[in-house]
C-alpha cells in the first residue's frame, strides 16, 4: 500500500522544511515586489499645438495610473514672449500654453522644462511631437543621455529623404537612439481633443503588442479612444502622406471647385497612399486604410487642419505668395507639414522612377514650387 500523504510528510528530512521556509521568503518578496512595482516616467518632446495637447491626455492619465508617476515632463523649445517673459516660466506659473494651445489647462502635474537634457534624462517613455525636419537634431542632442529601458513613440508626420532612401522617423528614432518606437496617428485636429470633443487615434507597433498597450493606456480617454495595430509603416505613412493630400483639398477650395471635386481629389489620394505605401514596404496592411490613422485622418484633415488652410489662401492667391510667407502670418509660429513631405514624396518618385505613377502626389509639389499654377490640380494625366 502506498504511503499516507501525512506519512510523507513526517517522512520528509528536516532541511526540506528549511528550503520551504526559504521558498516562503523569496513567494513574501516577490508579493511585494508586485505591490510595488516600478512606476512608468512619461516626457513629451515637443510642446506646439499637438504636443501640449498630448501632454493633457498623458498627464491626465499619469495621475490616476498608479504604474505611472503623476509628473509629466514637456520639452519647450524656449521662446520669449511679446510680455518679455519665457515660454516655459509662464506654462508652469499658468499651468498653460499661452502662445500654442491658450485658454486650456495642461493639467498640474505637466513641468516645463526648456532643459531638452534634463527633460529626458529619468524618462522610461518617450512621446516625440515636433515638426519632423529638427528630429534628426534631437536624437543627436540626446543620444546617450536617456535610459538603457526606454521606450518611444513618434506622433510626427513626416519623413526624412536621403541618398539610400526615405527613412520613416520612428526609423531615424530608433536608429539614432538604439531604442524600440511605436507611433500614434490619426484624426485629431488637436484644438478639438483640447476641448474634449470625441475622436480615435491609432498605435502602430512592430513586435511587442504589450508595450503599444501600454501606450494606449497611456493616450486613452474617455474622448480620446485609442487602438493598436501591428503595422508602424502603415500606420505612420497614412499620418504623413494625407498632407499632401490636405494640400490639394486645400487647392480645390481656395479655386471654389465645389464638393464633388474634393471628394474626387481625397479618393485619388487615398488611392495614392496606400500604392505608396505598399510599394515602399510591402509588409503595409490593407486595412490599416480603414483605421482612425488611415481614412478617417485624411478626411478630417481635407476638411480643416492647417495644411488645408494654407493652401486655400495660396490658391486664392493664384501661387503668388510663398507659402512660407503664408505659413508665418496664418500659423503663428506652427509649422506646416505638408508641403516639405510633398517634396520628399516627389524626391522619392524623382529617384525610382515613379512620377507617372503618382500624378497626383506629383502635381501638388510642382503646384507648391511654382512650377504649375493652383488650377492644374485636376488637370494632370
């Protein structure tokens, strides 16, 4: 007959009792361990429009998370006001951004911080929100100077065009830093989600489904719902090429062509993006289309948004005004990101040989160096 577990037990020598008592510590520690587990620090770098926008949403959500700390730190590219006062003092004694996003509380937890150093330097979680061409200067300021464990997330449109080929910025960000970065992109014209007005945005991650999850947590409102999807260059290529896009749209109202044209141009310009899209990366899913980065951001986009805006006035302006003079006197210090990715996009068509495949990606850059006049954007073939 088989012993009695009880039996067993008397049986068992004295220093199996020992090892259980050890096992009992180590199952003590890591009890506590999980009920104090690392906290999550989040900065924004960037603090335009978009970027003191985001640092609400984070900031609103690192208070009640109890796996984030409550301080958000935000980058501010230091200015001088009319008043004669900095930027970022005035922020942190208003808890606004007086020049970028007035009239909206960031939230008492958001820190200044004019120290793009300092202002990474203890962060684990990384937004990045600028105008995409001084990207590739941030990442050499901060190279070496954030933690080994970091984890970033580029809410940039744009991409940087070179000899080898256009480099996506998540790319350029995870190259210069040697650190893992999601994007978030979608319809979110940002004065709207300032002033809590329901919208979507989505994820985009490579590998890990856990840290885009983390993300979402992060970014996810009860007016800001956010998704993740397995595709970086889908997603971050529809968040890039609907400006050039928006720029035609804008075309099309500023020559007061009406509605059924624009709808045509937002068409043709979707067709366009995804046939980018997948031409440059084969791995673009179809139905990252369909997604709040992909259909929805180009809509909102063609229907309001600062890219659209500005190329209205230029086509009311039959092309004779710059749209750098354009961009200083409508945009207040904002960047436009439309018309530089209209000249990367065409560098890249120039180079492989596809200008006749993208007629329309072609024209707004030829319309936008003045090589054509406002009203060739539905009179290309």
């Amino acid at each position: 007959m088989a012993p009695s577990v009880e039996s067993q037990q008397q049986q068992q020598p004295p220093v199996e009792a020992e090892n259980t008592v050890n096992s009992t510590t180590t199952t003590t520690t890591r009890v506590e361990d999980e009920v104090t587990p690392i906290k999550s620090k989040v900065t924004v770098v960037g603090s335009g429009n978009w970027g003191s926008v985001a640092a609400k949403l984070i900031a609103s959500n690192a208070r009640r998370l109890s796996s984030f700390h409550d301080e958000v730190r935000m980058w501010v590219f230091e200015e001088t006001l009319p008043t004669g006062e900095k930027l970022s003092e005035v922020i942190n004694r208003t808890n606004e951004n007086v020049k970028y996003l007035p009239g909206i509380k960031l939230g008492e937890n958001v820190v200044a911080d004019p120290d793009l150093e300092n202002a990474v330097r203890d962060a684990n979680m990384l937004v990045f929100v600028t105008p995409h061409q001084f990207m590739e200067g941030i990442c050499r300021k901060i190279v070496g100077k954030i933690r080994e464990d970091a984890e970033a997330i580029s809410l940039i449109k744009g991409m940087e065009v070179k000899k080898e080929g256009p480099c996506m910025i998540s790319t350029l960000i995870s190259e210069q830093l040697g650190i893992n970065c999601c994007v978030l992109m979608g319809a979110n014209i940002a004065n709207e989600i300032a002033v809590e007005k329901f919208s979507e945005a989505t994820v985009g991650y490579r590998k890990h489904k856990e840290i885009a999850e983390k993300w979402v947590h992060i970014f996810n409102t009860s007016y800001f719902m956010v998704s993740a999807v397995q595709d970086v260059e889908g997603v971050e290529l529809c968040g890039t090429l609907k400006n050039v896009v928006a720029i035609a749209a804008g075309f099309v109202d500023g020559l007061e062509m009406g509605n059924n044209t624009k709808a045509a141009i937002m068409r043709i310009g979707l067709r366009e993006m995804k046939a980018f899209s997948k031409l440059l990366f084969p791995s673009v899913k179809d139905t990252t289309f369909f997604e709040s980065c992909g259909v929805a951001d180009l809509i909102t986009t063609c229907l309001g948004g600062r890219n659209r805006k500005c190329a209205e006035a230029f086509a009311r302006n039959g092309g004779k005004r710059s749209f750098d003079e354009l961009e200083a006197e409508m945009l207040q210090g904002q960047k436009l990101q439309g018309v530089s990715t209209a000249k990367e996009v065409y560098e890249v068509l120039r180079h492989r040989g596809w200008l006749e495949l993208f007629p329309l990606f072609s024209t707004v850059h030829e319309i936008c160096i003045g090589r054509l006049p406002p009203s060739a954007i539905v009179e290309y073939r």
